[in-house]
C-alpha cells in the first residue's frame, strides 16, 4: 500500500465502543418498566388506569422515549427538584413557579414522548435559536415540566450537558435551564437572560406526542 492510498479512520466513539464489546439496547418495555418504577419509588402520581392502557402505546423499536405523568398545577418546584439525586446531592430550586410560561402546550393527562433528543446535538446554540430550529424541524421543545421528569429518571444526563427547556420562559425574557449548579455541582433549576451560545447547554426536544 503506497502513501496515496486513502487511510481508514477510528473515531473515539468507534475505539470507545470497541471496548465495550456489544452493547444491548434496553427493549421499549424494559424503558417503560422503568419508568413506572422510579414514578412510583419517587411517589410521582401516575393514575394506575393508565400504566396499561399507555403501556399498548410505546415504540415497536427501541428509542428514548418520554412517559410523561399528568402534570400538577401549580407545579411544586422544590419538591420536584429534591427528586433529583446525583453525585450525592439532592437538587434545588430558584425558580418562582408564578413566574413560569409555557410556550409549548402540554395535555393535562398523561401522555408519551417519542424520539427524544436530549439535547447534545443542540450544544452552543441559542436558546432562542434552538427553539426556532426545533420549531421548524416539526418537534416540541422541552417545557419545565418535560425537563423535570426526563432528569428525575436519568438525572446523569446533567453530567454530560445542561438542559435548556425553551418550550417555557420566565418573566418576560428568562430562559429556564437545568443544570449543575456551579460552585457546588449540585442540580439545580434556574434561569439565565443572556441568549449566548454555550457547549455546556443544550435543548432537548420530541419527534411527537401520543395521547391515550
């Protein structure tokens, strides 16, 4: 082989995986049992009539998807957030709940995700430009309420980046967010006015939405 031949690559993802050996995808209903668990370890209300009823409802396939509980009005931040637990802490709340907006309008009962995107491929972007990308590519950004429950069920993705739920606002120009809180590293629920990008933010969103 001379040097002009072209060199085959390995990403890190690809050496990474390599090293992991064969990974096996946990079954639409091995997401959704585990869903219902941590509702009910967390004592999240999640009606018993509609454990089944939704459970007919999930992907064929596996993918991330998002059971979503009926949401409580007002919601009660500070409890909410102490659901979320890691790297030893509990979360926290800065939030004043009279103060949040929906953009995005949620049902009232309980419903499914589908094709959620946590928000990595959405790092250093805009808040107010990932809400108007999300909007044009057909999805629903993340209200708080959204938010909340994907990080009281996998609270490890706020390891990797923090979330900003543009499908809500607060006041009049606050983006809410989740997050680590800085000093401390512990969750937190907060906003920020400034529009600037950040690789340590990013939206996470949802192909559709299926109500039973």
């Amino acid at each position: 082989m001379n040097s002009t031949d072209h060199r085959p690559g390995i990403s890190a993802a690809q050496y990474t995986m390599l090293q992991l050996g064969h990974i096996v995808l946990p079954t639409p209903d091995d997401l959704y049992d585990y869903y219902v668990s941590v509702f009910r370890d967390k004592g999240i209300d999640f009606p018993a009539q509609d454990v089944d009823r939704l459970h007919q409802l999930i992907p064929d396939k596996p993918e991330l998807f998002s059971v979503i509980p009926p949401q409580p009005r007002p919601l009660d931040l500070d409890g909410l957030m102490a659901l979320i637990k890691l790297n030893g802490k509990t979360g926290e709340n800065f939030l004043n709940p009279k103060k949040l907006i929906d953009i995005v309008a949620t049902p009232p009962s309980t419903h499914l995700l589908l094709n959620v995107i946590d928000g990595h491929e959405r790092l250093n972007s805009r808040a107010s430009v990932s809400f108007r990308t999300i909007t044009q590519d057909k999805r629903l950004a993340f209200t708080v309420w959204y938010g909340l429950i994907h990080a009281i069920v996998f609270p490890c993705v706020l390891n990797h980046h923090n979330l900003d739920l543009v499908g809500s606002c607060y006041g009049t120009r606050g983006n809410p967010r989740l997050s680590l809180y800085h000093t401390t590293t512990t969750p937190s629920l907060d906003f920020c006015y400034d529009d600037v990008p950040s690789p340590f933010r990013g939206a996470p969103s949802a192909g559709g939405m299926i109500i039973p």
